[in-house]
C-alpha cells in the first residue's frame, strides 16, 4: 500500500512488527553491539535522511555519543533511564520515562544509563561518534 507524491513513492511500514521482537534486552549495554544476542536487541525500522530510524531494548549504560551533522529525537517506549547530556559543557541528567521524549541537539555528548531496563525508538543521523571515558570534557576523545 502506498501513494506518489511530488515523483517519490511514499509507502507505510509495521514498526511494531520490528519493536515487538525485541523482548530479547541487552543484560549490559556499552557501546555498539557485536555479538548474536545483542543483535536481537536492537532493529533499523527505516531509512530516514543521512541515518535511520532505530528501536533498541536493553539495560546499562550506552557509554557516551554524540551527532555531529544533526538532532537525535529519542522516545522512550517502555521502562525508565537516567539521560545525562552535556550542553555548553554543563552536564544535566533527566530521569526519563514510558512516553517521555527528548531531543539531543546536534554535537551534545549523551548517555543513557538504566538499572532496570529500557526500550527507546530514535531518529538518528549519521555518524555517530562514541567513547567510554568517564566525562568527554575532561578525557581525550578519538572522534
């Protein structure tokens, strides 16, 4: 099913047939997953702009990132987390909940931290730059 619109064909996708598969959580998150059981953590749910959009289940910390060509939306889906974001070098922490929403400016070193588990769906541009220094201020940062 899909319609023309301005020449490009616009169609829809089942984004909960890709979310509800994820009832696999990541027990510990830290940076990009490699390995089989963390893959089914996490799903691309479509290409959009110059990244994607992305669902992602999983309990710990993310480790920091930042997008330095654009926002992050973030939409947290089930469960809770502590968002830490560094803005203008000040570091704010935002406990985030089921239905809650956030948009990570462009080029702000975030994380995510969650004791007990979370399930988020973002919009991500491309790249992301991550480390797993204590604080991105005051550490050197491979970019």
């Amino acid at each position: 099913m899909g319609s023309t619109w301005g020449g490009a064909r616009v169609t829809g996708s089942s984004t909960s047939s890709r979310i509800c598969p994820l009832s696999s959580m990541l027990k510990e998150r830290f940076g990009h997953p490699t390995d089989a059981e963390s893959q089914k953590s996490f799903a691309t749910l479509a290409a959009y702009r110059d990244g994607g959009i992305f669902a992602a289940h999983f309990r710990g910390s993310s480790g920091w990132e930042r997008h330095p060509h654009g926002d992050e939306v973030v939409q947290i889906l089930e469960g809770a987390t502590r968002f830490d974001i560094l803005v203008d070098d000040v570091m704010q922490s935002l406990e985030l909940a089921a239905g809650m929403m956030v948009v990570v400016p462009k080029g702000c070193w975030h994380r995510f931290e969650s004791a007990t588990g979370v399930k988020v769906l973002t919009v991500t541009p491309k790249p992301t730059q991550h480390t797993h220094v204590d604080d991105p201020r005051t550490e050197v940062v491979d970019d």
